[in-house]
C-alpha cells in the first residue's frame, strides 16, 4: 500500500524519474515505469502510516546449478548470513527497525524479494537500506559455520526420533505377525492397529 506522497524533495525527485504510468489491471493500482527499466507497482490504500513495499527480482534457487535435493530450502536464510555494510545482518536490520523498516527475505524457485513495511515518511531511508542489502552484503563465514552446525544437529536430532518411531512401528507389526498366529487373524489385525497405552 502507498499513502499519497508528500509534496517534499524526494517525493519530487521520484517523480521525475517515472517514465509511464499505467493501470495495473490485477492488483488495481498503477505500474509506474522508472527511466532505469524498473517498474513499480502502487496502489493507495488506508494506512496507520506506513507503507507495505515488495522488492521483487527476477531468479531464485532454480538458477543455482548442481543444486541438491532440499538445499533450495536455505536461501532465504542467506541475509541473516550475512554482514551488511560491514555489520551483522542482527545490528543492520536492528538499526533500520529503529529507522521505522522492517525487512524480510525469501528466495523460492524462481524469485528473490525483500519484504516489510516502512514509515510512509522514511521511504528514503529504506531506499538506501535497500540498496546497502543489494550492494554491500557479504557472507559472514562465523555465522555460516555455526549455523551449519545448528543444522546438522537438528538433523540427527530428526533422524533419531524417525528411527524411533520406525522402531515402534516395526515391534507392533511383530507383536500382530505372533499374535496371527496364536490367536488368529482378526484378533491379530486389531492388535497391529490398537494404539500404544499412555505411560
């Protein structure tokens, strides 16, 4: 949502630099067409004062070659991985909450957005945060590491408990397959099914 601009220097600025206006026909709002290509799609609606914004770039995990099955999963993780503007992406997003910015992040199969709402009259600053993100990111490999680490316990953690439950599903069909052969089918099949007794 866009609250109406404020007649101010940057509402002006911007301005200048939209090329062509036109009706956007799904949303109902209109896509303004920047002088750089960028088209911006802005609909008025009512506000508590702040503006819902959605920066949408064209490719996602899809375009990652060699990629493994489930490592898709983990790309949106990639901007709390990073330092932004030579800080951890916790102070960065931290001190554009304060700048009245909020920010997510996601990557699917064929997109990568950034997110959130802002203060209808700090749409600069989140023009600049927006930027830092895109052009000042690096991986933080001390955050990446522990995150791994994070990860794989997780991992085994999800693996233990399938074994498990996998080992619970095997003693009652073994259970059933004797109890077929003592007390007969129908008995056995009610045992097969019968849920385990609470502790």
């Amino acid at each position: 949502s866009l609250p109406s601009l404020r007649i101010d220097s940057f509402s002006l600025d911007l301005m200048k630099k939209v090329q062509k206006i036109q009706k956007e026909h799904m949303s109902g709002g209109k896509v303004w067409t920047m002088d750089n290509g960028f088209k911006v799609i802005v609909k008025n609606m009512p506000s508590d004062g702040h503006v819902r914004y959605s920066l949408l770039l064209n490719g996602g995990y899809a375009n990652i070659p060699d990629l493994k099955q489930g490592e898709g999963a983990y790309f949106s993780d990639i901007l709390a991985l990073s330092r932004i503007g030579g800080v951890s992406s916790e102070k960065f997003l931290d001190v554009a909450r304060q700048s009245g910015v909020t920010v997510d992040f996601n990557v699917d199969i064929s997109s990568t957005s950034f997110h959130g709402t802002v203060k209808e009259d700090h749409i600069d600053r989140l023009m600049s945060l927006l930027l830092t993100m895109l052009n000042d990111r690096e991986i933080d490999k001390d955050e990446l590491d522990y995150h791994m680490k994070c990860e794989l316990l997780k991992k085994e953690y999800l693996r233990d408990s399938e074994r498990e439950k996998m080992g619970e599903i095997s003693k009652r069909v073994i259970d059933g397959v004797k109890a077929w052969a003592t007390i007969g089918p129908d008995r056995a099949m009610n045992s097969i099914n019968a849920k385990p007794k609470q502790a």
